[in-house]
C-alpha cells in the first residue's frame, strides 16, 4: 500500500461526480435485505485495479429511494465508531462524496474518474458507504469497504482464455482444439487478471495473426459467427465467469492443415485494438486455438494412384498422391508396409485419405510369409527404391517428395518389420542409398507381432517416434500373455521415445485392411470394417501430421480421451470405445515425477519423490503377465497387463481400494522438484486391472480425484468426472483363462494446471509439494484397482 | 528375345493347366492325405531366386510348384506363427492365403538341401516362423514325419517350365491360385503386380 500525496487526492476529489445508472444495469441479484444494511461495489467487485485515465463507478444498494453517502480514505481501517466497525480508517485525509440518493431499485452510484496522471500509479483508496435505513441502528444502513487500486496499465497480457465448460469444478477448462460445432468459451479469472475484475469488456474471436501482422495492425476484426460478445468478469464464482463466444457454426480449416487458426482477445478498453491492458490467448506468433473440421472425411484434394511393378517381385506398389502435386512441393511420405495373409491394394482407405490430406502414400508388397526379417528387409528395400524410382513410378513425383519426412506404418508382421527396420538402420546393418534413418520421423504398428522382442535383433525403435494400434477383438495377435508374438502391447515399452497408442475395443485383426473377409475378430461388440475405418482415418492423420508436417492441432488427438475429442464422422456405435495414450518422454518439455523404471522401493519414485498411500495390495514392477489372464492377483499382482517382456521399462505399479473409504496414493515432490510453473499440465496414465475382483465389481469406468497441495499447505482437488469418463472399463472378451476382460488398457489424463488455481484457491505452482490420487466414495468410484504409470508435469 | 521365349513357354503352361487343371484333380478311392498333392509343375529360372523361408536362405534355380489341398489342417496364413509347411526336408513357399484349403506352394531345390520333390512327403512341423529353420530343423523335422508314417504321392509331374527369374514364376503362381483357389482374386493380382 500506498499513501497518495495530497495535491493528488484533491485533484481525484474534484473530478467526482456524482450519478444515478440505470437500475436495470446494477441490479444486482444478491442484494441485502433493505433495511439492514448496504453493499458497495466499484465495478461489481470489492476491489479492483484501474489506469490513470480510466474510471470506476461506485453503486451502494440499500434502501429504495433513499439518502446515500460515499467516503474515501486511504487506510481501510476498519474503525469503531459508535458501536459500529466503519471500514474506513478514519483518517485526516477522509472525504466525503457528493451526497446520492438510490433510486427506485435501491441503487446510487459514483462515477470515479482517475486523471490521466502516471504519479498515482500505485495510490490506494478506500470506500465506505451508508444508505438512510429506518430500519436500521441508527438509521443508516452501513456497507461494506471496497477499495481502488491505480496500477499501470498492464502491457498485453497472454493468458489462456479459449476453453470449454465443464460439469464440475473448476466448471471451465483451457482447451486449443476445437472440432467444428462444438462451441467455444472464454473465461476470464479476475482473481488472476484482477485489472479487468467488474470491468465491462469485449470478446472477440479473431483470425490468428502473427507478432508482425499484430504489429501491423491491432485493430480487432471478429471472425466468429455472430460477431464480438460482451461481458464483465467477476471476482466470484469463477466455475460460472465464461460465455459462449461461438456457437460451433465455424467450418475450421479448409486447407491440408487440419486447423484453423484463431485468437481470443479481451478488450478491456472496449475501444477495438490489441492494446494495454487487453488479454490475448494467442500472444505474439502463438495461436490461440484451432477449430478442426472433420478430418476423417476426405482432404482438400483429389487423389491420383497407380500400381507400380518394380524390377522384383518385392518391389511392387500401389502408390497415392493428391492429383494437383505440381502446384505443391516438399510433401511427406508414408509407407505402408501389409501384413501376413494381406495384400498392399488393401489400404486405399488409408493411402487415398492421407494423400487428400497432402501426404504421398505407397503400399508396398510386404514379404511376411517367411516371417518379420525377411518383412523387414522388404520395408527397408521398398523405402530405398521409391525414392531412388520416383521418375520410374510417375514423373508427377519428381522433386515432389520429401525424403526427411518419412512415416512408416505396418500392419501384423508388417508391423514388426517397421521397428526391425528401423533397428537395422539404426545399428547401421543397412545402409540406404536414397534416404536417411533422420528422415523417419514416426513408425507406427497396426496390431504388430513380436517374436524378436528379446533376440539379438531386438524390434526396438530405441529413441525414435513410436505409435501402436491395438484392436481388443483381434483374434490373431490377440494380446493374450506378454510371453508369444501376440503380446502386442509389448512393443509400446520397447519405444523410448515420444510414443503413443490407440486401444479399440471391438476391433479384430483384419478390420485394419480393407481386403474384405472375415475380421478376425472375437469378443463381443464387435466393430465391422467400416467403423474401424472410421477410427483409422482421422487418428492417422492426425498421427502423421503430427509427426511429419508439425500441425499444432494434431497432438490432441493423440491424447486427449476420446470421450472429449472423438473426431467428427466416426462410427456412432456404441462399441466404439477407443482409448489414447501419449507419452513423450522428453525431459526438455516434461519434468517425470515417477516412470517406475527405477528405485524399486514401493516407496520412493524414480524421481526421489516419497511415495504413501493407504490402498492395499500394492505392487510395483514390470506390467508383465507371462501366462494367461486367470485373475490371481495374490500370486501375479500384474496379471492381464502385456506392456512388458522382460528387461523393457514397462514399470508401473497397481493397488486396491474399496469399501468406500477415501484412500490414497501420494508424491511428496523433493524440494528441488517443486518449482513446476513452467508447465502446463499435470500428466499420468492410469488404467483398470482387468479380471480383478475389485474391477469385475466395479463394471464401469473408475472414477478419482486429483488433488495438489503446495508448501504453504494449500490445496485444491480435482474429480476426474469433470473432465469426462474416469478410467475406461476394460474390454469385456472372455478367454486367455477364466473370466471376462480383455489386456488392460492404459489411457493418458492430463489437467491443466491452471484448473488447480481458479477461486480463490491460489496453489504456489513454484512450490508444489504433494501430489494425491484421491479414491473411494467421496473422491469417485467406491471400489477398484489401478494401475499407474507415468506421472509427469508436461508443457502443452 | 530369350525373355520373349521365356514369356512365351509360360503362355504354353498357363494354357496346359487350364485345360488340364480339373482333369488333374485326383478322385481318391482311399482317405485323402491330410495334405494332398493335386499339381506339380517343375520349372527351372535361369535367374536364381532367395529361399527366404529358410534361416540358410540359399538360392535355387529350379524347383516346383505345387497345389496342395488341405483336407484338415487351417493353412491360412498368420500374424502369429502356425506349423511350418514342409515338403520332404525343405520347407515349402506358401504363396496364397490359403483359407479356401489350397494353397499354392514353391518346393525349391536350393543348392545346399536334400534332394526333394513335389510328392512330398508333405507335413506340418512345429509352429514357427520359417526364416527361423534352419536345413537340420527342416531335416528333424522330416525324420520326425517319416516316423508318423508320411509317407510321399505318387502325382506325376507337369512338364518342366523353363523361366526367366521370380517375376515370372510368380506369374505362373497366379495361374494356379486362379485356377485352383477361389476367393483370391487379390492374390492373383499381387502375384501378377496387376
């Protein structure tokens, strides 16, 4: 606080006017009972920041039609004074206003000018009130203090504001991907932004630009459908303090990235330009948000194809490209490398999607029948003839292709062959003539095998990009046991790098190709072809968008729950259940809490975090189920889970919880791990153990709370269920042993940070000390067991 | 020119076993084998071709195709490993999908195995990848099947076909899953790069 200087306050107190605003405006919903006493408030709120030049309005709420008086000072006090606490400090530089009187619905207001003078940055002034009241002590109804802060005007602050609602705490969440008709929301927290609390602004939605074109022009040009929206934060009650700023009626992109780019500003001076004061999500060359048309339906461009027969047997093709190349250049490539049994002219649902989309696409002839080696060998021959025969195959390609932007998909064998591939390059068995192991950017496996998991020919991908398919029905690579080829999920712990997977429950081997015939399905709610396809084609190319054009509306779909961004046009069939999981494991944009691939103790986590809880049974090791899925967590704590084979970091640990008690599972963060205000999102993955009693119990998704408590003891907790579904129930498949539920299913949860500080709840994020998984009754599900990995605080 | 000769013996093959295809099909008296030989059509490539389904992977410059029908065992090709099919101690080149129960097969006469041929015997080893067996797998593995009572069928051979190199034997490999094998037309494609 600070005392103004004399000369400063006379100025202030001879620009007071006094005023009457219309009741309409300044009713407000929460006044006090007349009679008893008065509220006051500068712009709705208790207290608030202004600049020089800008002014408040005081409004006091009492008794209708009635005498009102308004003083200010400079110390708050508050003062006895005749039995009654005045918040005032009643000191010699008190000043009364010029006397109001309320109006018909019980309101006066003051409007509070500040001049235009820099020296009263930093002065403070507070407010008293009183409203003639028969009925009250003395006659007059007192109010409330409130006071006034003049503060510079704030630079141009990036904050995030786009978002959406959700269904409970913290009601509103920052949210980057839009799909189109989904409507987006701003929320302003004015305990975080207390400059713009109670102040009237606009909100407009405009067209991203970058700091140039800002610097260009600041004048604000709203692109939302029913143009700017106005509205006043408040102080209070932030789960409510958001509006609707588009209804979902924009188209988003309508090029080959797969969004369209927006900012958000709040324009706290109501006078149309990016300037002091106002809030931008979106600040300098950032974006604020994307809206994603549907991006399983075919891109902007038509597609050209042709069959190319090489000078072998194993180097035929069906190879995809957009039919305008000529006009495009540098464009990525993608390899689709079949599967046992397939046929490379099965993949036209991928191939002629992606090339939409801009991608050049081949479909090679995949030697599988010997088996994943000598596949292997065929993926990394096919890859080095296309670029060596780009004339041969279609003088359209030439120049055309981008050979350090190479994707690699493979499906069964195939998808084997991609990480052995991969591996040769890397330990440089192989050396290719037309392109660099640099220049595979991803290699992704649709339902892989896995009979080289622990040979000397390892199919590791080692620090390279990896994502994995896995289809719950497949009855080929079924996933049963982590100890055969079909331990399909075993590969995701072989990847050490940024990696990713999709589960979809009801997908069988052969729904991944479009040969036709049986899916090789079994379990219930089976999916048929076309819905699986359904699901391949917006999550492929958000995949390789990612990867190989560095789309920024891409990653989400990678991990976000597929409750919350399931892409536009897939399968409506309630069979549908898909799961995500994204790990990137990089220590630069991510600070890991507990991987679990190291410290054995149950109590301390990879990190040197201590580790307690008060659920049962729990175990911490290799997510390995070595036989079939027969539930005996006594004797195999990991049972049904097939991420590992030995020696993979594929730790995580499981535990218990039931009768409804709250019970937990807590970090206590080291001291020099606390400072996690420079990320965004607290990350981890958690997923049901299928077949235990405590899951078969539960029968739904697991629902828990999150909660964070900083050194100063503060604390906020979270509920899952806000978001979305808690942790999805597993697929319920009998077989691989008695009972019913298929491999358990990791899926990704990420919550922003920032949710932790909305209210008046204000978590230290330089300061975190625990974290808390919170379960039972009054936290989510009443019962089950869980099993965790990956525990992380992440940028965005 | 010798390409052309080639090509055109091929022709001369394809059209012999169109006709004869059907007339081939034995109509046994007795129980069929579990493997049954239907076609044989030795051919010689005068370019050598890999025996990728053996961990040796030697070359071979002749060989035969042969049609086998299962009358039990599932051949249908696999993610995951099924019993590796072989003829005599060899193992055999499965080239279709196989879940019509005919198969299309390769039988190599690679320079570094025993002498085999297109009668067999035929037999299902162990599960396995076959690039992983090796020739004294593929040996156990027929001594193993003598023991069980394989035993070879006496189906005589086609006239040898005289070829340039893979391609072409893959394009007589067409010929037959068409003629043989219904519900493949994709097979027959691939084989034909079509």
């Amino acid at each position: 606080m600070s005392t103004p200087r004399a000369p400063q306050l006379g100025w202030l107190l001879r620009t007071l006017r006094p005023g009457v605003v219309a009741a309409s405006v300044l009713a407000i919903a929460s006044a006090p009972a007349l009679g008893q006493t008065s509220e006051l408030a500068l712009d709705t709120e208790e207290t608030v920041q202004i600049g020089p030049g800008t002014a408040t309005v005081a409004t006091l709420t009492g008794a209708q039609n009635a005498f009102a008086l308004l003083a200010l000072d400079v110390d708050p006090g508050p003062t006895l004074l005749g039995g009654d606490l005045v918040p005032l400090g009643l000191t010699p530089a008190l000043t009364l206003l010029p006397f109001g009187a309320t109006n018909g619905a019980g309101v006066a207001s003051w409007v509070l000018p500040i001049p235009a003078d820099p020296s009263f940055v930093g002065a403070q002034f507070y407010f008293g009130g009183a409203v003639a009241d028969i009925a009250a002590p003395g006659g007059l109804a007192l109010s409330n203090g409130a006071s006034l802060e003049v503060v510079d005007v704030p630079t141009t602050r990036g904050v995030e504001l786009g978002g959406r609602a959700l269904n409970a705490a913290p009601g509103f969440t920052p949210q980057v991907v839009f799909q189109t008709g989904q409507p987006i929301s701003v929320a302003v927290d004015a305990f975080r932004q207390p400059y713009v609390a109670g102040k009237q602004v606009d909100v407009y939605l405009v067209e991203a630009r970058s700091a140039a074109e800002w610097a260009s022009s600041a004048v604000l040009v709203d692109a939302s459908s029913d143009g700017p929206e106005t509205f006043r934060p408040r102080t209070t009650r932030f789960s409510s303090n958001h509006i609707v700023i588009e209804p979902g009626a924009l188209p988003g992109s309508t090029g080959e990235e797969l969004g369209a780019a927006y900012d958000v500003v709040v324009d706290t001076n109501r006078n149309g330009l990016l300037d002091d004061g106002d809030l931008i999500d979106g600040l300098g060359d950032e974006v604020g948000l994307y809206i994603v048309p549907e991006i399983g339906a075919p891109g902007p461009y038509a597609v050209t194809s042709t069959l190319y027969n090489g000078p072998t047997q194993w180097l035929r093709s069906k190879v995809y490209w957009p039919s305008n190349i000529a006009s495009l250049s540098n464009l990525p490539f993608v390899q689709i490398s079949h599967g046992n049994g397939h046929n490379y002219q099965w993949y036209d649902h991928l191939g002629e999607h992606l090339a939409s989309w801009g991608f050049v696409v081949s479909s090679h002839r995949n030697n599988t029948v010997p088996g994943v080696q000598s596949a292997a060998t065929t993926i990394i021959d096919n890859l080095d003839h296309f670029f060596g025969s780009l004339a041969a195959i279609s003088p359209a390609l030439v120049g055309k292709v981008d050979n350090t932007r190479i994707g690699m998909i493979g499906h069964s064998r195939g998808g084997e062959g991609v990480s052995i591939a991969y591996h040769r390059l890397f330990v440089g068995t192989v050396t290719p003539a037309n392109y660099d192991i640099s220049g595979i950017k991803i290699v992704s496996a649709i339902a892989p095998t896995y009979f080289e998991g622990s040979s000397s020919t390892p199919d590791t991908i080692h620090d390279g990009s990896y994502h994995l398919w896995v289809g719950g029905a497949d009855a080929d690579v079924n996933g049963c046991t982590s100890s055969a080829a079909p331990a399909v999920m075993g590969h995701y712990g072989w990847a050490l790098g940024e990696r990713s997977m999709i589960n979809v429950q009801g997908a069988g081997h052969g729904a991944f190709h479009d040969g036709g015939g049986s899916t090789v399905s079994s379990g219930p709610c089976l999916l048929s072809r076309t819905d699986v396809h359904s699901i391949m084609r917006p999550h492929a190319l958000a995949l390789f968008s990612h990867y190989l054009k560095d789309d920024p509306a891409a990653e989400e779909f990678l991990w976000r729950e597929w409750t919350d961004l399931r892409p536009l046009g897939v399968t409506s069939s309630s069979c549908a259940v898909v799961t995500v999981v994204h790990t990137s494991n990089d220590a630069s944009t991510s600070l890991i809490v507990d991987d679990f691939e190291s410290q054995g103790s149950l109590f301390v986590a990879s990190s040197g975090a201590a580790v307690d809880f008060t659920v049962g049974n729990v175990s911490e090791g290799e997510l390995t189920d070595n036989d079939n899925f027969t539930q005996s967590i006594g004797s195999e704590p990991f049972n049904a889970f097939t991420h590992g084979r030995g020696g993979e970091p594929t730790n995580g640990a499981v535990f218990s919880f039931g009768g409804g008690a709250s019970q937990y599972f807590r970090y206590e963060i080291p001291i020099g791990m606390r400072d996690v205000s420079a990320y965004d999102q607290i990350a981890f993955m958690l997923a049901q153990q299928s077949r235990d009693t405590n899951t078969v119990s539960l029968g739904d998704e697991l629902r828990f709370s999150l909660r964070l408590i900083d050194g100063n003891g503060r604390g906020k907790t979270l509920g899952v269920d806000g978001y979305g579904d808690g942790i999805g129930q597993p697929y319920q498949r009998g077989g691989c042993g008695t009972g019913t539920g298929w491999a358990s299913e990791f899926e990704s949860f990420r919550l922003p940070l920032v949710d932790f500080l909305r209210d008046d709840t204000l978590i230290d994020l330089t300061d975190v000390q625990y974290i808390t998984f919170l379960f039972g009754s009054a936290n989510g599900s009443a019962s089950g067991r869980v099993a965790i990995d990956q525990v992380e605080f992440t940028l965005r | 020119m010798q390409r052309f000769t080639v090509a055109a013996l091929a022709l001369v093959a394809s059209a012999a076993l169109a006709t004869l295809a059907v007339a081939l099909r034995p109509t046994p008296t007795a129980a069929p084998a579990t493997l049954e030989v239907i076609e044989r059509v030795p051919f010689s490539l005068a370019s050598p071709a890999t025996h990728w389904f053996r961990a040796e992977q030697p070359s071979f410059a002749a060989g035969e195709l042969v049609v086998v029908r299962s009358n039990g065992p599932d051949l249908t090709l696999m993610g995951v490993a099924t019993p590796v099919l072989y003829c005599g101690a060899e193992t055999a080149q499965q080239l279709n999908i196989g879940s019509s129960g005919y198969v299309v097969c390769v039988v190599p006469f690679a320079a570094d195995a025993d002498r085999v041929d297109g009668s067999g015997p035929w037999f299902l080893g162990a599960p396995e990848l076959p690039e992983r067996v090796t020739l004294a797998t593929a040996r156990a593995e027929y001594a193993g099947a003598l023991d069980r009572g394989a035993r070879r069928q006496p189906v005589e051979p086609r006239a040898r076909v005289e070829l340039a190199d893979e391609i072409a034997l893959s394009a007589l490999a067409a010929d037959l899953v068409e003629r043989f094998v219904e519900g493949e037309a994709d097979t027959v494609r691939a084989l034909r790069g079509e």
